[in-house]
C-alpha cells in the first residue's frame, strides 16, 4: 500500500468515533451544557454540537487528535456556535487536517480539549 493517501481514500476507512460529553460552564443566569460527537463521514469528518442544558448562546471549541496505524499523528482544533438548546453539524474536510498526509490509515480519533465559553 502507497504510505500516502489520498484524502478520499483515507476517508473511506475513517469509522472512528470520538465524544466528548457532560462540559459545563456556569453563566450569570444559570447553567450551559454541551456535548460534541465526531464521526468519519465519506471525504468529512462530521461533528455534532449539541447544547444539553440552558438555552444561553456560547461558543464550544475543541480539539480532535488523530493517531494513524503508522504512527504518524494530526491535529485539528474547532470552534461552534451553540444556544437555545440546539444541534450544530460541523463538517471538517480531511483534506484540511493538518498532518493528515503523512497518514496511511487513521486508528484513532479523540476529541480533546473540549471549552465552552458563555457570551
């Protein structure tokens, strides 16, 4: 197998799933929870911010860390409006991580550094 892919064919074999759940931040008036799922989907990676709790607009970042079967790693970081209790889809062209090509086969993905910031 060619040690470079790609960003299709590396999509293709992208099944991962990565979750970070349960982030609360205190706002003046109350709480604001929010949880984001992330999944290989096709040539994008698909991430779903949900606010779980309070209604209050805040903004949720994170990190998703990629591990290749190689042992190569990439990285991305990402940032999503949340509020009135909603769901926000976030679509991250595998294209566009950084370090992603010296990737032969993604192993894992986690989704790190999760933040919610209150406005």
């Amino acid at each position: 197998m060619n040690a470079r892919m790609s960003a299709e064919s590396l999509a293709t074999i992208l099944t991962v799933l990565a979750v970070a759940s349960g982030l609360a931040c205190r706002s003046p008036v109350g709480q604001v929870q929010a949880d984001v799922r992330c999944k290989g989907a096709g040539d994008v990676v698909h991430c779903d911010v949900e606010e779980t709790h309070g209604i209050q607009p805040a903004q949720a970042c994170w990190d998703l860390d990629y591990k290749c079967v190689n042992g190569k790693k990439a990285k991305g970081s990402y940032c999503e409006e949340v509020k009135n209790g909603l769901t926000i889809g976030h679509d991250i062209p595998v294209s566009s991580i950084d370090g992603i090509g010296g990737c032969d086969q993604i192993e894992k993905m986690d989704v790190v550094n999760f933040k919610l910031n209150v406005h």
